[in-house]
C-alpha cells in the first residue's frame, strides 16, 4: 500500500489513473452498441486500421497529438466506408470484408512505419501503438481522452433514442425516418475516437478486449439498455483502474494486465449472473425438476383418490419412488397446504386438488392438441404432455381450450377437467350476481381493451339490467356498457 500511495503521489501515475478511468468509460459505453449489433469484429478492425492514418499524421506535423488524432479518425472512417462498400457491392459477407480490409490497412500501417523510423533523428516505436503506454501519457493525451469520453457521452445521451432504435428496430428506424446509414457511420465515428483514446493505454491489439469484454459482462447482467451502459462503463473502469494498479505492484504490462481483470468480471458474470449465470441456471434447473416431483406427486394422488386406492405404498409405486422419498416430497407439500395428515394416512386438501387438476386438464388438453392440430397419432402423445404440463399457464391452456372448441375429452377418451379456478365469461352472469375480473385474460387485446373502458385486472363488477345487446356492469361505482360479444370473451371469477 505505501508502494502503491508512493507511485500515485507523482504526475505521471495520476495521468495513467485518470486515461485509464476515461478509457473505461468510453468503451463500456460504445462496447454496448457494437456487441449488440453483432459488429464486435469492427472494433478489431478499426483498431488495426487507424494505424495508416498515425503514419500519415506523423509524416505531416510529426509527434503531434492533433495530427495523430485527425489521421486516426480518417483511416477509421475510410476503413468503415470500405467495409460496408464491400458488403454491399462486392458481394463480401461481413467477416471476410472485416479481415481484408483491416489486414490491408494495418500492413501499410507497419511499411509506413517501418519507411519512416529509417529516417535519420525519427524515432516511432511500434511497440506503443500495439500494446500502449500509459505510463507514459502525457498531459494533451490525457486532455485529449477527455474530451472523447466528454464528446461520447454527450452524443450517446443525445442521440440514445437514434442508437437504441437502430440497434434493435432497424425497420421501424427506416419507416419512422431515420437514417439508419448515418447512424451506423456515425457510430464509427465515435469507435475510431475511442480507438484513439485508447491508444497510449492499451494500444490497437487489446483495444477490442476494453470495446468487447465489459459490455458482454453487462449483457449478461441486465436486459435493460440503460442499465447495460452504465455497468459496461463500471466493468470498463474496474478493469482499467484495477489492472493499472495490479501492473505497478507486479512490475508487468498495464494494457494485459487491464484486459485479464476484465476477462475474470466477465468469467464471473458468466458463472453467477442473476439470470444468466451457468452456476444460477443449475440451480434453477435443479429447482424446477424438484418442482416437477411434487407436481407429480400431486397429479398421482388425486388419482389414486378417485380409484379409493390412496396410500403411501401404492403411490410409491405408481411414481416408481421408495416410501422413504416419498415421505420427503410430501413434507413441503403438506407445509403448502396441499396435503394433510401425518405419516401412511394422508388426503389432498381443495387447494392440493385444484392444482392437481390444472395438470391433469393441462396434459388432456395438450394431447388432444398434438392429435387434433399437429397429427401426432395417440401413442406419440404421452410423453411430449408430461413434459410440457409443468410450464403451461393457466393463459396458454385457456388459449388452446378455445381453439380446441372446449372439448370434453381427451385423444384416450379420458375426461378433460373444467378449470379448476372456476372462472366464468361475463355475459353469463346473472343479473345483481358479483365477480372479479381474472388477470390473464384470453389475450392481451381484452386487458387493453378494459382498461381503456376502466376496468383493471382483479376489479369486481356488478352485473346490472341490459340495454338492448349490451351488457352494463357496475365498475368502482360507475355503469359500463361492454359488447354481447366482448363480454363472451372476459374471464371472471363468481365472488
């Protein structure tokens, strides 16, 4: 630690701490934009591009930190410009229109190079455009990054809606009017600026690994676009910061050692990410087969019950489990309240036979619609619906049913169950009869529909005298008046 508060005490290290953060920034925020739009390849090639355009800078005003900008901005937005020529002219597919021309570029690069370090008094060291500096940033360098990090913040704050539509919605950009071309260039624009201010910190090889590494762990973390920047930006100054710091302790590289630190926050985003995490989703796997247990259990139970054959030891054996697991599936169920009693004597509660019915109903409906609308014969049916009566809601089921025609039974002739929750269609109450409006309607056209008219999910509705063909409902003390055939269609559950 002294060592560290040492080094940080002179300019030069306050330098490389303050590019690195503004580094960081910069390509989480941009990163975003290019993983999203599959263009990770671009940053690769823009970053070896640019190396012409250092050249030509440095041929015309010599180390000089403006001169190297504008020929590195230049060489960018012409290698982009090829890029997409060749895609669209030259019948190139994108991966091999990258390579030719960023290998292209980057080659006259190093002759350019090569030409000028054998002048007399020059002195272009490759080595620092390839793997950075940052030790060695200066204070235009370091005014010169912050004014990209600025200038790209700015732009993407400004134009965020122009990015995210574009990004995502390249069809309704074009209908809406904009001007997808523009945007895409206009994007590479700003990439070839962070291309540039990454230079002195990590050079052209690894500037890919800060544009890539810290927006694909924010991918990983979020779904919301957003969130996504600002926890691409945080990777990006973790990783710079924390890879700076680890290079003057062990006396390495510093642009190597930034990237290895962003590759382990994307290694633990990869294993432990809330939605994502490999370490998660074994987790949740291994919950939803437990879940599926019980369910069976469940399922089992209540037909045993109809054949008076419930016990423990024939539900063993039906479920092909020994007594003992079984007796440790019953214990969460019975602290559920889906059943009661103790020991070999036991029965399902009503809430244990309701949610045994909606499997039973959701396996029978599901056969009959193998059979009926994909013409599986009755023999290939079995398996595929035990599997799939677990993740059916209760909205799916009520969608097929009503393109089934309600039937009554299923492929094998068993009966199909009603809905367990007992719900009902509006038109069919009775007049001063009450009920609650159900959640999930049969589609999302009827919710909307609704609220517009005022009536929310879980609102109860009073059914008064009609007018004509229209149903009146009483709705939070106001009269509505709802369609013959609109309120055929509203789920409601009898209060």
């Amino acid at each position: 630690m002294e060592t560290l508060l040492e080094v940080f005490s002179y300019s030069y290290a306050q330098r490389a701490l303050f590019a690195s953060t503004l580094v960081g920034i910069t390509c989480g925020v941009l990163g975003c934009f290019i993983v999203l739009r599959n263009m990770s390849l671009i940053g690769d090639a823009l970053s070896h591009a640019i190396l012409p355009g250092v050249v030509a800078g440095f041929m015309i005003a010599g180390h000089s930190v403006f001169a190297f900008f504008v020929g590195s901005v230049v060489a960018g937005l012409i290698a982009a410009v090829l890029i997409t020529w060749l895609q669209r002219n030259a019948r190139t597919k994108e991966d091999a229109a990258i390579g030719i021309v960023f290998s292209a570029m980057f080659a006259l690069g190093i002759i350019g190079i090569s030409a000028v370090t054998r002048q007399e008094g020059v002195h272009l060291d490759m080595k620092d455009f390839l793997f950075g500096n940052v030790l060695g940033i200066a204070d235009q360098d370091l005014w010169l990054t912050g004014l990209i990090t600025f200038y790209t913040l700015v732009c993407v704050v400004a134009f965020y809606r122009f990015f995210f539509v574009t990004t995502f919605q390249s069809v309704i950009a074009r209908t809406s009017g904009i001007n997808a071309n523009l945007m895409h260039y206009f994007l590479m624009l700003l990439l070839s600026f962070a291309i540039v201010a990454s230079l002195q910190s990590v050079g052209v090889i690894l500037v890919v690994a800060m544009l890539i590494i810290p927006a694909s762990t924010a991918y990983l973390l979020t779904g919301r676009l957003k969130r996504m920047l600002f926890i691409a930006a945080l990777v990006g100054v973790i990783s710079s910061v924390t890879g700076l710091i680890l290079a003057i302790v062990f006396e390495t590289t510093p642009g190597p050692a930034m990237t290895l630190v962003g590759a382990f926050q994307y290694a633990l985003a990869v294993l432990f990410a809330p939605k994502k995490g490999l370490v998660i989703r074994y987790f949740q796997k291994r919950r939803r087969q437990y879940e599926t247990r019980l369910e069976d259990v469940l399922k089992q139970a209540v037909k045993q019950k109809e054949l008076a054959d419930l016990s423990v030891a024939h539900l063993a054996a039906k479920l092909n489990l020994s007594g003992l697991r079984l007796h440790k599936l019953m214990r969460p169920l019975r602290r559920r309240g889906l059943l009661e009693g103790r020991g070999d004597t036991f029965d399902l509660t009503l809430a244990g036979k309701r949610r045994a019915y909606e499997l039973i109903r959701a396996h029978r409906l599901w056969e009959t619609y193998l059979v009926q609308e994909m013409g599986l014969s009755t023999d290939q049916i079995h398996q595929q619906a035990e599997v799939f009566e677990h993740g059916l809601t209760e909205k799916f089921v009520q969608e097929v049913e009503a393109q089934l025609g309600y039937p009554k039974f299923d492929p094998h002739g068993s009966p199909i169950p009603q809905n367990a929750r007992e719900t009902a269609m509006l038109n069919t109450l009775g007049v001063g009869q009450r009920a609650l409006v159900v959640t999930e309607q049969l589609n999302d056209s009827i919710t909307i529909r609704l609220w517009k008219l005022g009536i929310n999910p879980n609102s109860v509705l009073e059914l008064m005298p009609g007018a004509g063909e229209k149903v009146v409902v009483l709705a939070n003390g106001q009269p509505v008046e709802l369609e013959e055939d609109f309120a055929a269609r509203v789920l409601v559950v009898l209060v």
